[in-house]
C-alpha cells in the first residue's frame, strides 16, 4: 500500500535520487519488507514511482528534503543515488542541517575514493555517519539483489547491515554484502572491483578476436561457443551476456548485430 504523504518519523529507510538506479533499490527495499521515503529533486519521479510499483510495498512519498527527512524514523537511514561529483556533495549539502547526531548517510554511487574520505570525514565532525557503498549489479541487480560494499563506521553496519544484506544477491545462502572498513574503503573495493570485471571485458573481447580470425568462425558460432562454456566451471554473468549478443541479429540488415554496431565506446 503506498502512501503519498509525509508519516513522521515511520519509513526505516529512505532513497533520494530516483532514476533507474535509485528507484529499482527503492523497489527492492520495499519489496523485501522495509518501509520505504522516497524522494526526488522532481516530484514526477517519486509519483510516478508511487504509480508504477506502489503495490510492491509501503513507500512514503515526499515532494521536499525537509519532509523527507522528517518522515525517517531514528537514527535516520538515507541511500543517496545521484550523479558522482557535485551533485552529491549538494543533495548531501541539503540533507546535513536536517539531521541528528548518529544519523546514517549512505552514498550508494560510484564516487572517487578520495571524495569518500573527505566527506566521511566531513560529516563525521558533524556527529553523523558517512557510508561510501559500492553497488554492482547496474539496474537489474539493484531491483533483484546487488552486491554491496559498505564502509564507514563499524557502527553503522551494524544498523545498516540488516538491511543491506535482506536486499543484496545471495550465493549459496549468503548474502553478497558485507562491511569492508572504515571511510573510503567501500568506494575503493568497487574500484578495485570494476577494474577486474574492465580486465575480464578485455579477456572476452580478446577470446573473441583469437576465435574469429584464428578459425574464422561467426559472431553466431562464438556466441554458441561462450554459451557452452559457460555450462561449465566458469558460469560468468559476462559471458552470458556476450554469447546472447554475439547471437544476436540485426533486424535491419540480418547481419550479426556485433558486425553493424558502432566500434566504439
């Protein structure tokens, strides 16, 4: 049942920034239970929100900062999901004065380290706790289960941890999240995390090109080939993904869709 009015101090979590990202781990809260604020710098997003998917969950819409804030309940628990860089020092810049000493901030973007430092440090003066998380997943693991690398205060997982592991991705049982240190080392693990999967992109480009010029095979036959091994030990989420687009027809031209895409990034 959605509600689009302010309950003070009820939503145990609150998401600002609704584009794609923040809207599909506002859907996953819910989903998973949690009472949701939701909050937008355009109102249109946090309704149409509401409209969507309101029957996933209890969301509590707020067309302000200061009603959004208001209707978190204690210590307050707030995901940030916007652009890297100036746009979150500014929604963070907004949300500070509105805050009580223990409550949580979380930046859920994928945010240079350094900066994560210097605004964990920041707020921390402030009497309030900055979270640096990465987030992986793009917008499908965010609604169904990402994972999550949370830093900051040990304090602070251990009122964010509950809730971060019930929505992450599980292997085997266990949650794909877990506390990983103090201050900016959420955002450097993601770091670290995205320049093994750019390495892995790079494999699977190579194996491509070994495979297409080295035997001559098409997109379609590589495509099959990834497919099958993936059947096997190596179960990659990238792989599954490269075989279904080297699979792919182009409708236009009935040629292999990776043979007419633009070559570039």
């Amino acid at each position: 049942m959605a509600a689009n009015t302010t309950a003070s101090g009820t939503a145990e979590i609150g998401v600002t920034g609704l584009a794609v990202m923040g809207r599909n781990l506002a859907r996953n809260f819910a989903r998973n239970g949690f009472t949701v604020a939701i909050h937008n710098r355009s109102y249109a997003k946090t309704q149409s929100l509401v409209d969507d998917h309101g029957e996933e969950g209890t969301f509590i819409a707020s067309a302000s900062t200061a009603d959004f804030v208001a209707s978190l309940a204690r210590p307050r628990k707030i995901v940030v999901m916007v652009k890297a860089g100036a746009a979150t020092d500014a929604v963070i810049d907004e949300l500070v004065p509105l805050l009580d000493e223990g409550d949580i901030v979380v930046d859920a973007g994928n945010a240079h380290f350094p900066d994560t430092i210097r605004r964990e440090a920041a707020l921390r003066a402030k009497g309030l706790h900055f979270v640096g998380s990465g987030v992986s997943g793009g917008e499908e693991g965010a609604l169904l289960g990402p994972s999550i690398m949370p830093g900051g205060t040990a304090e602070s997982y251990e009122w964010l941890g509950p809730i971060l592991e019930k929505i992450s991705a599980k292997v085997d049982g266990v949650p794909c999240c877990t506390y990983v240190g103090p201050d900016g080392a959420g955002h450097f693990v993601k770091m670290v995390h995205n320049g093994i999967e750019y390495a892995d992109m790079q494999l699977i480009a190579e194996a491509y090109d070994l495979l297409k010029q080295g035997l001559g095979a098409s997109a379609a036959q590589i495509g099959g080939i990834f497919a099958e091994w993936n059947t096997g030990d190596l179960e990659s989420f990238l792989i599954e993904i490269t075989a279904d687009v080297l699979q792919h027809v182009d409708a236009a031209t009935g040629s292999a869709f990776v043979d007419v895409v633009l070559d570039q990034a």
